[in-house]
C-alpha cells in the first residue's frame, strides 16, 4: 500500500462506492484521464491550473501543517490530496476528480453543497485542519484544476471511472486479525510496521508515503474512516501501482485489512463539518 491509502475522503470529491457500478458498461470512447497541466500555454487562467495542481500534489508545502508560511497552515497535518487521489485525480477508480466539476452542486445527506464546501469538508476531515476561505487564491486554485479535468466531459454525468470499484461483500465478516496479517505480508514495505509511513526528504515537506493511523492521519469522520469505504479503495488501488482490472487483495483480504487500519487510533471526528 502506498501513496493512496489516505482518505480523505477523501480529499475532494470520492463518490460512493455503488455509484461506479453503471460506468462500468458504458465502454470508454474517450480517455477523459490524460490531462496534463505541463502541456498548458502560459497564461493567467493556466497558471491558476497549474498552482492547483500543485496544491493536489504539494499540500504539505503550500497549506499544510507545516506550510512555509503560517497564514496559509489551513491543513492539520502534512498530508497531500494526491495521497488519495492518485494521479492528482487522473487515476480511474482511484477516487479521480475528473466528472467532479460538472456534478456539483449536488446532495449530501439530503442537503445541497457546492463544490467548495465539499472542498473544505476534506479539509476538515482528510487533512484534519480548517476551512480555505472560499475567495482565496487556494480555493480558486483547486476549482481552477478540478474544472480543467472535466473540460469537454457529459454535463451532470461521471464518466467510466469515477469514484470507487464495486466491491462484493465479503465471503466472512471483516477480521482485524486476518488483517493484521495481510498488513504484515502486503503493506509493512511501504507503510512500515508502525502504519506511520515514510516522510518525503528533507527539504521538502510532507510524506512520500503516507500515515495509515495516528495523529498526523486522517481522522474519524473521513471518507477512509468508513470501512466499506477503505476496502473499495483498497481492494483496486493498493499495493500501490495496481490497477482495478489487476487487484493484489481478494474481496475478503480487502474487508479484513480495511478493518486492521481502521482499528488503530487517529484523530476524533470534528464538532463542525462545515
């Protein structure tokens, strides 16, 4: 397990897990996830895609706990949205942000949000922290970004790909003790024993792997502290580099070492989500 186990829910927009299961028939006629902010000319409108990508890929330095400058330490830990959303949103089936930008507004929990509240909802949960302001230059960034990825795809529609693969329930109720063991045999190389990961080399801030549990993870309410939620992820994402037509986990290795990670400590769930 690698770079994506975070979960933000993680960090912007990673819809439910039964939502992928039409998407997966509908074929794809267009790659809509080969986006790439280097090929974009210079200019005003650009540069702001480029910093929110960035800000997906950097958090740490520029609005982590740790940020360079203490006014934009928005984020409660040193986390990177790109932690969860792999390929800084661009990976199908792991949590991409591509369909988000025309799916928004939308409801949650009977309650209409915008884009930006789902933003700093990751903020408060994934990331632990605060909320961006929703006029500043960060906020305008990330949305800046977000829309570049869905330029050209179907309005009010998630392409093939979005949000999390289906997983069965398991054959057996998720163990922590079976999943201790897969975490021993699959994810210790990355995440280390102790589920604290690896931090990126000084001088730059952040993980290059991130913390599964703890003080500097996600806490209680994310979307990766809900365990049908972590195995999704996992089962198609982890260990890191696999692909959703390749997982390593079975359906129940997934259930069992989602519920491993989920048992350890980390921060409480926030008074106020938004």
């Amino acid at each position: 397990m690698r770079t994506g186990v975070l979960a933000t829910v993680a960090c912007v927009v990673a819809a439910g897990i039964g939502l992928g299961t039409g998407y997966l028939f509908w074929g794809w006629p267009v790659n809509w996830y080969a986006r790439d902010v280097t090929t974009l000319p210079p200019s005003p409108a650009n540069d702001l895609i480029r910093k929110g990508h960035a800000l997906i890929v950097d958090t740490a330095t520029h609005i982590g706990k740790s940020a360079v400058d203490p006014q934009k330490r928005y984020a409660g830990n040193d986390l990177a949205c790109v932690n969860c959303h792999l390929n800084a949103g661009l990976k199908p089936f792991g949590a991409p942000f591509v369909s988000t930008f025309g799916t928004f507004p939308t409801m949650v929990d009977d309650q209409a949000i915008t884009l930006k509240e789902r933003i700093n909802g990751c903020m408060i949960r994934s990331m632990n922290g605060k909320e961006l302001p929703e006029d500043s230059p960060e906020m305008q960034a990330l949305i800046a970004y977000i829309k570049f990825l869905g330029k050209g795809t179907p309005e009010g529609v998630r392409v093939p790909g979005m949000g999390l693969f289906p997983i069965a329930d398991p054959p057996l109720a998720a163990d922590v003790t079976r999943g201790e063991k897969v975490y021993a045999d699959l994810c210790t190389r990355c995440h280390k024993d102790d589920g604290q990961g690896e931090l990126n080399k000084s001088p730059r801030l952040g993980y290059a792997i991130p913390p599964l549990w703890g003080d500097a993870s996600f806490n209680e309410a994310a979307g990766m502290a809900k365990l049908a939620y972590a195995a999704a992820y996992l089962r198609t994402n982890m260990p890191f580099g696999v692909r959703y037509q390749d997982p390593v986990l079975s359906v129940q290795q997934a259930w069992d070492v989602a519920a491993y990670m989920l048992s350890k400590p980390r921060p409480p769930a926030p008074v106020r989500m938004f």
